[in-house]
C-alpha cells in the first residue's frame, strides 16, 4: 500500500508536468515550406543535410526535460528505486533526438541542425530536412503512450519530396490502481521506452527505404 501510495504523488506530480504537452501537428503543421512534391530521386547519399526542429520537436523536448527532471527529484528518497529508475530511464530527453541525428547522418554525407530557416538558407544545404518529434508519457490522466517521429524532406529550392517516419502507440495498464510488487511496476513503466525505440526503429526502415528509392 505505501508503494502505491508513494507511486500515485509520483504521478500526479508528473501529471503537472505534461498538462500542456501538445499533440503531434499533422503534415502541414509548424512547417512554413510549401507541400509542393518534388521527386524521391533528388534524395542521395552523397549530400549535405540542414535540420530545422519544428516547434513542435522543441516544446516536446520541453515537455521530456521537465518529466524527466520530475522523475529524477519529485518524492525523493521516499520511492522505491527500481520505479524511479524505470521512470528516469524511459523519460531520457535525448534518446530520440540523438538516435534521430544519428539516422540522418548514416544516411547522409552531412548533416547541421540550425536555429532557424533563414540561417540554414545561407548555408545552401543539399536538402532540407524539417524534424518532428512527439512523445506522450504516462500520467494519472493519461495511459496511453506515444512516440512518432517524422522527417519531412524538401530539395534545395524547398519543394516537398518525401518523408521519413515512424510511430508506435500503446496502452499501459494502470501501474497505480492494482497491488502489485516494486518489479512488476517499473516493468509496466519501462515499457515507455519500448514504445520510443519501436517507433524509432520504424523510422529506420523507413528512411533507408527513402535512400533505397532514390
């Protein structure tokens, strides 16, 4: 009972947290590059990359950074271990950017993320890539998981060729509700971070896929 009820302040605390987590835009949202189709073929291994983060990448890393820091600090020292561990673990800020990064490079001759379009338009970058990427973690209000990520890709002259994406959504049982040990909770918790890699992974195969056609 004290696991429970130490475990539920933990989550109505991260639950102040994500309040104002906003959802995932669709295609045409916190893009200000026109959806024009350009050809999959302008897509090559030989080219130099500019990253633009899309509003809504920078507010969910927001959103990742004070759920993660919560995870690390909220009810300290009063709950078990092995569940603020599997809430640090599965909160980590960075993992999806630095795995996202890491794809494009693999993909790419070069890579640079810029602040804004009109820096990275003085760069002349080969393609334009604009990254988008929305987690949604558990909460008292909210079991449902989420992870997608996309990269929309653009030619130089900023026409619309293609993207990359990957997306995986889950239920989580309720970690507060039923009785059970320290060990069966974080591995409800963890599962978080299953979703993030799964949906990671997807965008894996979807971006060598993109290459593949071009």
């Amino acid at each position: 009972m004290r696991t429970l009820i130490l475990l539920g302040l933990m989550v109505l605390t991260l639950g102040t947290v994500a309040l104002d987590n906003a959802a995932i835009a669709d295609d045409s949202t916190n893009s200000h590059l026109l959806p024009i189709v350009g050809s999959v073929d302008s897509l090559q291994r030989a080219q130099s990359v500019g990253v633009l983060l899309s509003d809504n990448t920078r507010d969910n890393l927001s959103y990742l950074e004070r759920y993660h820091d919560m995870a690390l600090n909220g009810a300290k020292d009063a709950l078990d271990e092995r569940i603020r561990r599997a809430f640090v673990n599965s909160s980590d800020p960075e993992l999806a950017i630095d795995w996202l990064m890491s794809s494009l490079q693999g993909a790419f001759l070069s890579v640079t993320v810029y602040d804004n379009l009109d820096a990275l338009l003085q760069a002349h970058p080969d393609v334009v890539v604009m990254l988008d990427a929305h987690n949604q973690l558990l909460t008292q209000r909210n079991d449902q998981v989420e992870a997608q990520f996309v990269a929309r890709f653009y030619d130089a002259n900023l026409q619309y060729i293609a993207k990359a994406e990957g997306s995986v959504h889950k239920q989580v049982p309720s970690v507060w509700v039923h009785d059970q040990a320290a060990p069966q909770i974080a591995a409800q918790i963890e599962q978080q971070q299953d979703v993030q890699l799964d949906a990671l992974k997807q965008f894996d195969e979807s971006l060598k896929a993109l290459i593949r056609a071009g």
